[in-house]
C-alpha cells in the first residue's frame, strides 16, 4: 500500500487540508506545524494492526542496534 494524499477536516487543530506525498516523503518541519497530527491521522487510517510490534523500542533498544 502507498499513501499518495491525504485529506483531513475537523480533526485536531486541522479545521481542512490536504497532504500530497511525493516518492519518498521526509517531513522536517519546524515546531507547532501538524508533525504529531499527521502521524496520528495516518495511524487512524491504517487501524491498529498497523501500530503493534512485537517489542516496542525505546531509546536504550534503539542504541543497542548496530
């Protein structure tokens, strides 16, 4: 699955907007723009099967890795 657009209205501090993602998506913005709001309106989308892992990583895990 690829996401191309995404559209919201009313949801968090988005009263209406829409987002085109290009082939690779970084999104680096500044702070106080819709980073967190973005990520929480395409968890939504994809449902909670998306969100699981089977260990969540947390900053230690993360370092760990080589």
């Amino acid at each position: 699955m690829k996401i191309r657009r995404l559209e919201l209205a009313s949801f968090r501090s988005v009263a209406e907007g829409e987002i085109v993602f290009p082939g690779h998506p970084v999104n680096n913005s500044r702070n106080s723009v819709g980073k967190s709001t973005l990520c929480e309106a395409l968890g939504l989308l994809l449902g909670p099967d998306h969100l699981s892992r089977s260990k969540s990583i947390d900053e230690h895990g993360y370092l760990e890795r080589h």
